[in-house]
C-alpha cells in the first residue's frame, strides 16, 4: 500500500485578508476625492472677456483710391484662465495680426478713463494712418517709455502709434505697437487695440453706417453693432 501524502497549503489569515481590504478602500477612497478635486477645480474656471468701447471710422473721401478704415476697442480677460485675443472681424473680414496696434501696459491701460474711453480717430497722415490727436498730433512724451516713438507721419514703415485719447489730461498717452500674433492676456488684464481695416471693406458711403465688428480670445467673444464713423 502506498503511503497517503497531503498538501498543508497555506492560507491568508483572516486578519491579514481585513488588512488588505482596509488599504484598498483607502486608496480607492483617495483616488475618487483627488479625482473629484480635479474635476471641480477644471469646471470651476471660466473663459470670459469684457469688450469696451468698440470703434470703427471710415474716411469719406479716398486717399488716392483707397478709402482707409481703422477700428478700435478695450479688452479685458474677465475669466479666470489666461486668454489670447486671436481674432478682430470688420463686417465679416478678418483683421490680419499686422494691421493690429495694441497696448497692453496695465499702467497705460487703466490710467484714467483710458480703458472706458470713447475712442477717438481724430486724423490720419496721407497713408490712412492716425496720429493721434488734434492737438497734439500724436507726438507726446510724457508717461511714455523711451522705446515709444511713433514713426515721422508719411514714413513707412509704421510700427507705433502714440494716441493720447483725453489731450494731455488724466489718461496717460497710450503707446500701441504693432502685433504678429494674437494677444496673450492674463485673468484680469487689459489692453487697448487700434486695428486697420483692409482696403476694400469699407468705402466713403459707408460713414453713419450700422455694421458688425467682432473681437474673439478662443471661443469666447461676440459681434457687436456699431456705427461706422468719420475720423
């Protein structure tokens, strides 16, 4: 008769087994709080922006055989993530990034009643560019970094404009400079865009005119009705 021969196989104590069970849910439990926290924090960031103050102006007689066209506006990224204005639309035309000046100093910006000002074309030089003011013809020094020179009027090219919208009260002079790309803001901050319309879009006629002018940063963004002015 052959000997009987068992197998003593050993087994996880029911202690043991408790334990293993225990730091499961405690892992499992943390992952869906983190996870939880994540998802909340995601939802709980809004994409806004707060457009002031949008301008158009067409001049009524032609330079030549073009008739120039600016527009202006203030943007402010009111959300809580950082946002890139990326897009200005004049009657349904896009704004190419090199026809756009902006400033986006906070001091400048916000001095005064710069960022809610009721932007002003006041005049252009004889290749549809603004210079500023009446009165002051845009050469203005004062609050202005030295870097800041705009361009002698009819010089190309023309890479700054120096606007100063209350003549030489309160409101710092603004030094907008020409972009190549959209404009990157933080939660809070502001600028101040004078952008030129393409040739084409607009033409004398076209001064006391209702039309649409759009300014987005992503998705977020709206067209507005404006009327079209003379500078």
């Amino acid at each position: 008769m052959f000997p009987i021969r068992t197998n003593n196989r050993r087994a996880i104590s029911a202690v043991l087994t408790t334990i293993i069970i225990l730091v499961a849910s405690i892992v499992l439990g943390t992952g869906v709080v983190v996870y939880s926290t994540s998802l909340f924090q995601t939802g709980g960031q809004q994409q806004s922006v707060q457009v002031q103050g949008v301008k158009g102006w067409v001049n009524s007689t032609a330079q030549g055989t073009t008739y120039y066209a600016w527009g202006a506006a203030a943007v402010r990224n009111s959300g809580d993530k950082i946002l890139s204005v990326d897009n200005i639309q004049m009657r349904g035309t896009t704004i190419p990034y090199t026809n756009w000046y902006a400033d986006v100093n906070v001091t400048r910006v916000t001095s005064g009643s710069n960022f809610q000002a009721q932007f002003n074309l006041t005049k252009t030089d004889q290749n549809g560019n603004p210079i500023g003011t009446a009165a002051a013809f845009g050469y203005i020094t004062s609050g202005l970094p030295s870097t800041c020179v705009q361009s002698t009027r009819g010089v190309l090219p023309y890479t700054t404009l120096i606007i100063d919208e209350d003549t030489g009260g309160t409101s710092l002079p603004l030094c907008l400079v020409q972009q190549t790309g959209p404009i990157s803001l933080n939660p809070g901050a502001a600028t101040v865009i004078y952008y030129k319309v393409p040739s084409g879009v607009f033409t004398g006629l076209d001064s006391g005119a209702i039309t649409t002018a759009s300014i987005f940063a992503g998705k977020v963004g709206a067209p507005q009705s404006i009327r079209v002015q003379n500078p």
